[in-house]
C-alpha cells in the first residue's frame, strides 16, 4: 500500500544523545516536512524538503538537523543541542502540483528524553 | 500561509450535523484553503481544501463565504469517529513550503 512510515512509534533517549528519526514515503512525492508537536498545541514546522540533495529550514530549526539523500527518504536527527527534544515527531510528503495539495502523514514518533 | 481564527472547542451529537468555523481575513487570493484532522496519538489526516466555490467529498463538505474571509466545514451526520481536532489552513496549493497549524479546534462528539 502506499503511503508513508515512520519508525519507531515510541523512542527513549538519555540526554546529551543524538537520535535519528526515520520517516520513509512510496507515494514519489518530491517535498517532505518534519514537524514537532508538543501536548495540546498544533504542528510546528522543523525542516522540509522540495527536492532531492536541498532542504530548507523551517520554524524551530535549532537543534535539529535533516538529509534527503534519496527520494523516498527524509531522516530527522535530534541532536544534543535540542534543548527539550521530548515530543511528537510528525513527517508528512505531498504532491508539488499547484491545487493537489494533500498532504499525507505518518503515524509519528513519540520521543523522551530522560 | 494566512493567519486563520478557530473556536478552541466545539460539542455536538452523534448523528446530527456540525458546522466547523474558519475566520481567515488575511488570505491572498492564490491561497487554498484546507482542512485537516486529527485523533489522539495520530498525525492529521486530510479532510477537504478549496479556492472558491463550495467542495464535496465523502468526508466533508466545504462551504467558503463569497468573500473567502471565512469557510466552514460541515460534517454532515457526526458520528464517534469524527471526534478530533481539526484544523483549518490557508495557503499556497502547491508542495513547496510547509502547511501551517494552528491550534485547530477540538470537536467532542457525545452520544
């Protein structure tokens, strides 16, 4: 089926670690986002990815850091430098066509840092 | 993406209609506006987006004012299932910069 996977659901972190967050789409969407949200409040936007090799930061960057090597694939490495990396970890892909702008979104990953 | 205004939260009965509001004065005229949802521990799921006139699909239905300063997305008989929040967005139709999300508004749905 198509559509798009993040692993793990739960993550559990020692402080001070960095962490990787793998997201994975079959949809051949060229843009892909990553967004964190924290209890009762919306999504907030950390980078996304129009394209393959290019990425652009987005609202709450720091701390944070991306690749998009291939298509199919936008990995989210927290890092030690995140100040409070406890959230939910949501990536999402969507179509680039002006008007088809579905936007589809993985099933998250519940990050603690402890 | 335009700024846009939702009630925090919003009570209704199963299987009757809701009528979720959407303030977005600010919205280019270029910008869709869409709507999404989401149930506890999930991410959000796409509901319904349109420019103009008024859309339909088997979620929702979409009704935007004349003067697309506002929309409202009607649920048309609620079920349990439909309780989640939801979240109204405008801007650009294409796949470039990120949709933006409110705090969208938290629909309970009693039986």
């Amino acid at each position: 089926d198509g559509g798009i996977t993040q692993s793990p659901k739960y993550l559990f972190r020692k402080e001070g670690q960095n962490v990787t967050l793998s997201c994975e789409q079959n949809l051949n969407h060229d843009a892909m986002y990553w967004y964190r949200q924290d209890p009762g409040q919306g999504l907030r936007l950390i980078y996304y990815s129009q394209i393959v090799n290019d990425f652009q930061k987005g609202d709450i960057a720091e701390g944070y850091s991306v690749s998009r090597e291939k298509k199919e694939s936008f990995p989210l490495t927290v890092t030690s430098a995140q100040k409070n990396p406890t959230a939910f970890y949501l990536c999402a892909s969507r179509g680039a066509i002006v008007g088809r702008a579905e936007a589809f979104f993985g099933q998250g990953t519940r990050l603690t840092v402890v | 993406d335009a700024k846009t205004t939702q009630p925090n939260s919003m009570e209704s009965n199963e299987e009757e209609p809701v009528h979720l509001p959407c303030n977005h004065s600010t919205i280019s005229g270029t910008d869709y506006i869409h709507w999404y949802r989401q149930l506890p521990s999930q991410g959000p799921e796409y509901v319904i987006h349109g420019l103009t006139s008024n859309v339909n699909n088997r979620m929702a239905s979409l009704a935007i004012a004349e003067d697309r300063k506002s929309s409202t997305l009607i649920l048309h008989r609620a079920t349990l299932r439909d309780a989640a929040v939801y979240y109204c967005i405008g801007g650009e139709g294409g796949g470039a910069d990120g949709l933006t999300f409110g705090k969208g508004t938290h629909l309970i749905i009693q039986p």
